[in-house]
C-alpha cells in the first residue's frame, strides 16, 4: 500500500527534469559499492555456505523485527507528514512491559492458576498472547496519549515544531525510564515467557537436545525466529487488508491524500490520525516483546538505535510505502547481520547510516516511493 505523499498534479506532458550531475555521481559510486558488497558476499558464500546462511537467518529475524517498527514510521507519515521519533521509545515500553508482567506478576501463568488441568503447551501459548496483547494495549494508550498531548496542538504549526516536539517526547521516555524508581538505568535480563527450543538443518532438520552442541557446519534455528517471522508476514497481511479493504482503511487513504477534502466528505480526521497512531504503537508493542525475547535483555534506551534503524529502513523502502517497510527492513536486517559477520560488530551501525546517506543521495523517495511531481 502506497500512501500519496504528494496531491499535487502532474505538470506539462514530456518535460524532461535533467538529472543532477551529483545523481550520477552518487549513481556511479553505488554501482561500484554494489558490486564490491556483492563480491565480499559471494567469496563468504563460497567459501563457508553454512555460515552464510547462519548470518543470514539471523537477518531476517532482525530484519522481520525492524518492519514492525517500520510500519509505524510509515503509516504515521503517510497520513500527518510527521516522523515520529518517539516510535522507538514505544517499542521501548512495549519490552518493559512484557518483562514486569512476565517477572514480576506472573501473568504468563494464569491459565494454570486458573485452570489447574490445562495442558502445558495450550496454557504457554495462552499465557504468551496475554503478554503480548497487554503489551501492544499499554503501547496504544500511550501513543495515543502522545498524540493527544504533544502532537495535535501543533497540527497546524510548521513540520518543524512537530519534529521538535517528537524529538523532545522521545528523550523524555528515554530519560524518565531511567530513573531509579522506573526502569533504572541498568542492562536488564529478560525472563521469556516460554521455552526456546532449537533445531539444526544437517541432513535433515533435528531437534537441538539441552547440553548438546549441534555438530559443527550444522545450520541452527529456534522457535523464537519462527515466531517472529509468522507474526510480522501476519502483521503486515492484516495491515494490507485493513488499508485495502475495510472503511477506516479508505478514510486514511483519503486523509493521505488531502485531510480538508476528507473533512468536507465526513471523515473524521483527528479519529483517522489517532487510529493510525494506535495501530503503529501496537505493532512497535508487539516487535517490543519480540525484539527483548529474542535477545533477553532490555534497557531505558533500548529504543534508539532500533528505532532509527527502523526509520531508515523504512526510509529505504520508501517512506508512506507498507510494502516498502518490509522490503526496507530486510534489507537492513541483512546488512547488520553480514557486517557483524563479515567485517566486524561496531561497523553495523556506521553501515546502517551509510545506507542512509546513500539513499538520500541517490534516491531520496526510496525502493517504492513516488517521486513528487512538480506542477508546471
């Protein structure tokens, strides 16, 4: 789903835009980027093909977390023009929420306590989706909050305003997290709410037995990956549906395209904006819990750098483009995962914001983006 990014119409038919003599450059410089990226890859792919597909397993687990994220930048810009850099933070309070209730209050193991001859596997399943729903609801009353709040005053003002204003929502969950008396400010271990089972692809797919290292050249998984990957093609199959298919989805497209046009045909706008921040903190919410079981440690400031890779990738991808936030985020994913890999841990973010620079320079609307159209 693209959403319009620009109501403005076409200009003279045939005008040809000559390209910046920096648009080649940057052109030409990608090429040659590209094929050396594309070198380094097929040499590690040659040469240890079990690896290679161990990085890149752990890709796209990362990769599928950043599109939850993603779909919050996007949506929420497709529809006010506002980046909303306090979305990471969102994701943030999504873990930490899942941790008090999974460490602190037992929630996960309600349906035991509730119904004693519950089977174990239906009662985990139960208990985890708990979780995870209290999670995404805690994240919606939040961003919705925030908009609320901080944003809808300054619907009007300049973008500048907003921006600043999400800037300063965004230290101010960073910051308040760390106090003493919330989060702290320590690296803190994340008890799951289920078991980690593991498996190796070696001639075949085996269970991973507690104790036993998997034989060497064996390609590892867990049912945290495919946990991860299932509930972010579902997300994003639910979204499509929504934007396509049901009444709210074509309210928001409408207001997209032009919020006073929406209001004369009844639409009500500031409802559309609200839900579409609910739904983007739900979805941070979830890849939240996913993101701290999937690397069982969390922090006040765990939001950053997810959330910035988050908003590249969907930068990347093209920002206002569902589709392009998936796409976007696997491609980052990727790259972290083959940095790490093959070049070395501290380079992934300087990779990452790399990506950025190159996108701006090169095409700035993105993979699936539309450039905006000039009128004569």
């Amino acid at each position: 789903m693209q959403f319009p990014l620009s109501s403005s119409k076409p200009g003279i038919p045939g005008a040809v835009k000559k390209r910046a003599p920096l648009a080649w450059v940057g052109q030409s410089f990608l090429i040659i980027l590209a094929i050396i990226v594309v070198a380094i890859l097929g040499t590690n792919l040659v040469k240890d093909p079990s690896l290679f597909a161990q990085y890149f397993i752990s890709g796209l687990q990362l990769g599928f977390v950043y599109a939850m994220i993603a779909l919050g930048y996007t949506m929420v810009y497709g529809i006010v023009k506002l980046i909303n850099f306090a979305h990471g933070d969102v994701f943030m309070v999504g873990a930490f929420v899942s941790y008090y209730c999974v460490a602190r209050f037992q929630l996960h193991m309600w349906p035991l306590n509730v119904f004693p001859s519950m089977s174990v596997g239906l009662a985990t399943i139960l208990g985890s989706v708990s979780v995870i729903l209290i999670s995404m609801i805690v994240c919606v009353v939040l961003a919705v909050t925030i908009e609320k709040v901080a944003y809808k005053p300054l619907r009007d003002a300049p973008r500048i305003a907003a921006l600043i204003t999400a800037i300063g929502v965004s230290f101010f969950l960073e910051y308040f997290g760390a106090l003493s008396f919330v989060y702290t400010p320590r690296f803190i271990p994340y008890e799951r709410p289920f078991p980690v089972t593991a498996w190796y692809i070696q001639d075949g797919i085996h269970k991973v037995v507690a104790g036993v290292t998997p034989p060497a050249g064996a390609i590892t998984f867990s049912n945290i990956f495919l946990i991860i990957v299932v509930a972010s093609i579902i997300v994003q199959i639910v979204l499509q549906y929504l934007v396509r298919r049901t009444k709210m989805g074509i309210a928001m497209r409408a207001t997209s395209f032009d919020k006073a046009a929406a209001r004369l045909m009844g639409i009500n706008v500031d409802s559309v904006i609200s839900f579409t921040f609910a739904i983007g903190a739900a979805f941070a919410g979830l890849g939240g819990v996913l993101y701290a079981i999937a690397y069982s440690s969390i922090w006040a400031q765990l939001g950053i750098l997810p959330g910035l890779k988050a908003f590249i990738a969907a930068v990347l991808g093209g920002i206002g483009s569902i589709p392009g936030a998936l796409v976007g985020a696997l491609i980052m994913g990727q790259a972290e995962a083959m940095t790490m890999g093959f070049i070395s841990t501290p380079m992934r973010d300087a990779v990452a914001f790399t990506i950025l620079i190159l996108v701006l320079l090169v095409r700035p609307t993105g993979i699936f983006g539309e450039p905006e159209q000039e009128k004569a």
